[in-house]
C-alpha cells in the first residue's frame, strides 16, 4: 500500500512539473528514447517442418525414446513474451516527421540460461507528428505520433519438448526474418530537451528459417506461413539535441 502512495505521489510531481512547463513540442533535431515495458506475443504453434529429422530431438514426431514430443513446446513461434525495452535513435525533419532506427527486444527467463527464451528487431521508421499541421494547438507541451516501419527479426528459446527425457539440442531459433512494426504514443515535455511518453507498438514477425542448432548452424524451413504478433506497450525518456 505504501509502495502505491509513493508511485501516485511521485507521478502527481510529474504531471505538475508539464503543467507548470513552457511550451515545448516536436522540433527539428536529433533525439534519443530509452523505453521500457513489456510484451504479450501471440504465434504459431506445432509448425509442420519441411525437414523434420534434421532435428535430434522430433523423433518421429510422436514419441522420443518412449517419451511424447510436445510438438507445441518445440516447434513455435509463440516466444519473448514479458520485458521489453527499446532505444530510439531519429531525426526529426522540421517538427513534422522523423526519420527512427529502433533496437527492441524483449523475453522472459532472462536469468535463467536454460529457460531464457526471447526476440530482437533492428527497424527503419517513420514517424508522423500530427499536431504539427494545426495552429489552433501550437503552445502546447505534449505531441502525439504513429509510425511505421519495418526490419530484421528474430526469436530464440530453449524448449523442453519431451520430459523427463533431457533434451539432446535445447536451443532453437528463427532467423534470419522480417517484420512489419508500427504504432502510436504521445511525447509529454518536461522541458524543450526532455519528454516523457507512452509508446503501443505492434510487430508482426514473418518467420522463413527454423534453427534446429545454433551452434551448428543446422537449419530448415517451414511448410507454409510461420508468423507471430507481439503487443508492446512501453513508457519512455526521451532526449532531444540540438532542437530548433
């Protein structure tokens, strides 16, 4: 109960801090966001295998000595749901549009070497800076956005697809893949130089290449469309330089 009293006094602070700012809103420069969250994934599972026994683990599909394959656990594209966090490198072109690289990741069991399972994107951006085309709100310390892009992508987890029996390859992956990203949120600025915001973006990954061993690069692909959806609602910093 304490710890909550604390957060709504701390975010009464700074709500107060933007209200009593000066005007500050999108403007030409270069800036950089750090955010943090986290990620609800929904995917494919039992993802049919061009070249299944390539992979020490698939058996038959059906049993591995006498244990069931969990084909679910082993062959998805359900992974990296829980932190995410992201850094945001742009440009912003006049105050209307900003050209953005976004390094995002996110996973879960990130301390545990054999459980840790998660994903990674480099994307382009392109951001759109609606307010800016209207007059009626040019004093203003808040500039809402959407974006759109796409990059490179991938996933990686160890499943444990046939227990109690130990796995023989416990590390598999998607990669290399594409992915489309794209969004909305609202900067909030504290000063001309800093900014607080709220960030939804939603990734969908199209998924060409099962690793069955990273280590030794032993790969096939899938029969037909492997894909995944991931949800990512994040809160940033954001710093801006040399803003005119």
């Amino acid at each position: 109960m304490r710890s909550s009293s604390n957060f709504v006094v701390l975010w009464a602070v700074v709500l107060g801090a933007m209200v009593a700012t000066s005007t500050a809103h999108a403007k030409k420069g270069l800036y950089l966001g750090l955010g943090f969250g986290g990620a609800v994934v929904d995917g494919d599972t039992a993802i049919p295998l061009q070249n299944p026994a390539l992979d020490p683990d698939y058996g038959n599909g059906l049993s591995f000595n006498g244990a069931r394959v969990d084909l679910n656990e082993l062959v998805r594209t359900k992974v990296g749901g829980g932190f995410a966090a992201d850094i945001r490198l742009g440009y912003n072109i006049l105050g209307m549009v900003a050209i953005e690289v976004d390094i995002a990741a996110s996973g879960n069991n990130l301390g545990d070497g054999n459980q840790i399972e998660g994903q990674f994107g480099v994307f382009g951006l392109l951001k759109l800076f609606p307010a800016q085309f209207f007059d009626e709100v040019r004093d203003r310390w808040w500039d809402p956005y959407v974006f759109v892009g796409g990059g490179v992508y991938a996933l990686l987890y160890n499943p444990d697809a046939h227990k109690p029996i130990p796995m023989q390859n416990d590390g598999r992956a998607w990669w290399p893949a594409g992915a489309l990203k794209y969004g909305f949120g609202c900067d909030f600025y504290l000063k001309p130089f800093v900014s607080l915001g709220i960030d939804l973006a939603f990734t969908h990954g199209f998924l060409d290449e099962f690793v069955i061993d990273r280590d030794d690069s032993i790969t096939t692909t899938p029969i037909g469309d492997a894909q995944n959806f991931v949800f990512t609602p994040t809160a940033k910093i954001t710093f801006h330089f040399f803003t005119e």
